[in-house]
C-alpha cells in the first residue's frame, strides 16, 4: 500500500468525513438532471447514480428499495428535504 504525506492523509480524512454532506449535495443535483432530463437512456443512467449515492449516504435499504422502484423524482425530493434538516444515520 502507498504511503500518504501527512497532507494527502488529510485530504483523505476530510473527504470520509464529510463523505455524507457530499452525498446530499449530489442527490440534489441529480434531483434537479432528472426533472430535466429527456430521454429514458439519460434517466436509467442518473438512476444508476441516484441508488449509489443512497448507499454511501446510508440511506434505510427498505426507502432506497422504495424510491429506486418507484423512480419519482418527486419523492426523493422530498426524503432529501428531510435529510437536509436530518441526515440519516
């Protein structure tokens, strides 16, 4: 395994803690590409990414199971609303 300078160590600390602030930022993102997006190539591939970053948010697997198969932007808008104010532990 690589060794780290103490910098790079730091970086990497920083990125897993706030690894969760990271994840609602890029389901909010994608809340906004999926009202925009056109096609359903371009929807499966931010579905894709959405049930990612619901994983490295820690999200309940039962809501991820139900927003993944409902696939309405809508209601993942609304469980990030929550998040926002509660991220899920």
């Amino acid at each position: 395994m690589a060794e780290y300078s103490k910098h790079q160590q730091n970086i990497i600390r920083r990125y897993y803690d706030n690894r969760q602030s990271i994840a609602l930022q890029k389901l909010s993102e994608l809340v906004s590409e999926l009202y925009l997006a056109e096609n359903d190539k371009k929807r499966d591939q931010l579905w894709k990414r959405v049930a990612t970053h619901l994983e490295n948010l820690k999200a309940p697997p039962s809501l991820s199971q139900h927003i993944l198969a409902r696939r309405d932007p809508a209601i993942l808008a609304a469980n990030l609303e929550d998040w926002l104010v509660r991220p899920p532990r």
